[in-house]
C-alpha cells in the first residue's frame, strides 16, 4: 500500500482533463482501428457525497448507525487496462485509488447506503491492485456477435456459441448476478441492495475483490456460469485466505434470454455455497449466556471450526420497451451461520424500475425507482436481541422489523463522458431494528468515464 497526499476532487479535475484528452484522440481514429481492439486504456472517477440528518433512536450500541446527522464521501479512480496475448485471450490490469469515510464507520445497517463505501479506507488516498485477470474465449459456432468496449473489456467479435474462462483477481459480481437496471452504484443504485442480492454472501476480501476462476457456457438463449472464489481469512477481513480447495465460495448460475411482448429479458437462477472458518449463532448465543461478563463478540469466541453456508436466488430484467425495464431480485440464505463477505442479511428481495430520458429528451439521463427488504433468520434475531455483536450491526437489543429500503435516483449527462446524479434513500428500521429510524440519506455523485 502507498498513500498520496491528494484531495479527490483534485483527483477528479485531473481525470476530466485525461477524459477530454482522451476523446480527443478517440474522434481522429479511423473506425476501422477501433473494430476490435488489442489494446485497451480506459478510466473512471467517482465521487460521492451522502448526508444523513438525526433520527429517532431509542438506544444504540457497539455498531449502530449512528442517530446523530452525520456527512461522507467515498471518491476511486481506476485505470482499466489491457492487452491481447494471443487470439481470443485478454488479460486485464486495474489499479485504483480509494479516499473516503463512510457513514459511521461502515455499521449498522443490512443494505448500506453506498456500494463505493467498501472500497474506501480513510481519508488519506490509497494505491492498490484491485483486478488482474486472464479471460480466454473458445469459439463455438453459431454466429458472430459484437462485444462493445467498456470496463474489464475490449471491443471485439465472439460467437454466440462458446466457452469462457476467467481466472485470477477479480469480483465474483463480475461474472455472476448481473442486471441491466441495477447492478453498478457508481451509475445505477448506490445501496447495496441494488447491486445484488443482499443476501449472496460471496466469497470476497474487503474490498470485494477475491482470487478464482469462473467457466461460462454459452448455447444459445442458454448460459451456464459456475465459479470458485477465495475469501478473506476472516470474515470481512482484507487479508484473503488462498487455500481455495479448503476454503471458498462457490456459485452456478443458470441464465436463459427470452422475449416478452417483443422486448427481451433474462431470467436467472443463482445457487451459492461458502465453507470458511465461521461461527454459528447458535453457538453464540450459547456462548453469552453461558459467559454474560464476556465481551459481546460472542461469534469470535466460537469461531473455531470450517463451516459451510449456502443460499438460493432468482434475478430477473425485463425490457418494456427500447428505453426502460423492470427488474426483481430474490435470494435466501440458510441464516444459521454468520457474515462471511458481504451484507448482513439471510433474506433479501428487490425490485424497480429504470427509464432513459427518452420522453423528455435527454435520452443519456437516467431515472430509477428501488424497494427493497431485507430479513434476518430466527437464529440471527436471537443473537442481536440478546446483545450479541456482528460484524456490520448490533444495537444491543433487537425488536426486530425486516430492513425496508426506498431508492430513487436522476442522472444527468452533463458532457460527454460526465454525469451527475442526485439520489435519496429512506430505510425503515435500520439494522432491523423496530425501536430506531428511519433513516433519510442524500446523496450526490459524480462519475467521468474516459
């Protein structure tokens, strides 16, 4: 790790002028040169700035929102980087930089309000490999369709029919759970709930980011994914554990195209599973009751043994037309053991729209609508209500309400490459916590893609 005494909005001025640069370039290229690509240079910048106002708070605890009004700011800066070794393989670098402080400290809540806040680690910027990457491709037949540049990928022509393998550092939410309506905080939802299912608990370091290998098969309207992952050593730790074959988390997707009143949509099923070093909650609540003087990490004390997880999602995107869609999540864990790698939640569901600003014309402005609810299992309950601490939440008592969520978001195309984006979120019972909330965030965002 380095760190660079730099302000982010310093950072971002200085993105928008590589940004204008960069298009400048861009627009003397023959489009011949640019049909596949066998280089790639591109990047982002991402600036958001949340703000909360008190709320009601009946009592708090060890990792409770805090009720008082509270600011944050998360800013990145990534180059995505890449190169052709051979025909059909990329292999991909993609340094970042991270400055921010999330709202209080990154607890008490199941759905966070921003999905950079995990990515960020204080308010000094911080140099750091988030992705390298080899994905090759093995063509298969069935005619040939064009990849359009962006992110993590080269323009380009595959077959409909193939085989791709990813391997190496990279997101497990880069393959698997996508959407076409929410799934990117730095353009579409900020919470985590709209970024995936709240309750996949895939395997990742702290940051998100974990190493692996992911095998895709394409035949058709068909896609079948499965994947391995390593995760951290402990749960939501930065450091990763690498010994794969004993500890990880794996997943299988199913995904199948489909067309609906002339519009497409895709409909996929996602099965999860993680074995770690984690704690039941059974066992820790048997814990505190048996030692009431003992700190209230009582998963810690009883996190002594490799224990599997699993969960069961459906993940649907529906076009209703060439300018908007609606989307639907829905996921459920087993909820007997504890977080390994991302929210805290054993039951989540999520559905909304999204629009263009086609009608209006702004046809590059984006509005979107979210409801979202997450649940805990009767075994987590237990363990919050009787004191008990987690990772993310633990207000010292429970009278326990699944975590609602409204989103609502407008992003405007303010310049080619830049937009800015004003989004509100109101959560009810934060924490699933009846006695405290709710909860009204602003926010405002910035994001440049050159």
């Amino acid at each position: 790790m380095k760190n660079f005494p730099l302000k982010p909005l310093g950072w971002l001025v200085a993105g928008l002028h590589l940004c204008s640069a960069s298009l400048a370039v861009a627009a003397d290229e023959p489009a011949a040169a640019t049909d596949t690509e066998s280089t790639m240079a591109r990047f982002q910048s991402t600036y958001i700035w949340q703000k909360k106002p008190g709320f009601s708070a009946a009592y708090s605890g060890q990792n409770s929102l805090l009720p008082r009004a509270e600011r944050s700011y998360t800013f990145t800066l990534d180059a995505f980087l890449g190169f052709r070794p051979w025909q059909n393989g990329e292999l991909y670098f993609v340094p970042e930089i991270t400055q921010g402080v999330p709202l209080s400290n990154l607890t008490g809540l199941g759905g966070f309000t921003s999905g950079e806040a995990t990515r960020v680690g204080g308010s000094h910027p911080t140099l750091y490999r988030q992705k390298l990457f080899l994905r090759q491709t093995w063509n298969q037949g069935g005619g040939r369709q064009r990849v359009e540049g962006e992110v993590d990928q080269m323009a380009g022509w595959v077959e409909r029919d193939r085989v791709v393998l990813t391997a190496g550092n990279f997101s497990t939410l880069d393959v698997f759970d996508d959407n076409a309506y929410a799934k990117d905080p730095r353009s579409q939802f900020l919470n985590w709930s709209g970024m995936s299912h709240t309750a996949f608990d895939y395997a990742a370091d702290a940051r998100g980011f974990g190493w692996g290998a992911a095998l895709e098969w394409y035949r058709g309207d068909w896609v079948l994914r499965v994947g391995r992952m390593t995760g951290p050593t402990t749960p939501n730790g930065l450091p990763t554990d690498l010994r794969i074959f004993q500890r990880y988390g794996e997943q299988y997707e199913l995904e199948h195209a489909h067309t609906l009143a002339g519009q497409p949509g895709k409909v996929r099923l996602l099965a999860w599973r993680a074995r770690a070093l984690l704690a039941n909650y059974a066992d820790a609540l048997a814990y505190g009751q048996a030692n009431p003087t003992a700190s209230k990490d009582w998963i810690g004390a009883v996190r002594n043994g490799v224990k599997t997880k699993y969960g069961l999602g459906v993940n649907l995107e529906q076009a209703l037309n060439d300018r908007s869609g609606v989307f639907l999540r829905a996921m459920k864990g087993d909820g007997k053991t504890e977080t390994y790698a991302f929210a805290e939640a054993d039951a989540s569901f999520s559905t909304g729209y999204s629009t263009r600003g086609t009608a209006w014309s702004r046809d590059q402005d984006t509005l979107g609508v979210m409801v979202a609810r997450n649940m805990l299992s009767t075994d987590r309950r237990r363990y919050l209500a009787a004191g008990g601490m987690s990772f993310f939440i633990g207000d010292g008592a429970l009278r326990y309400r699944p975590e609602t969520l409204f989103e609502v978001y407008y992003n405007v195309n303010v310049a080619k490459g830049l937009w800015v984006s004003l989004d509100y979120q109101r959560i009810a019972n934060p924490a699933y916590n009846a006695d405290r909330g709710p909860v009204n965030v602003g926010s405002v965002r910035l994001h440049a893609e050159f």
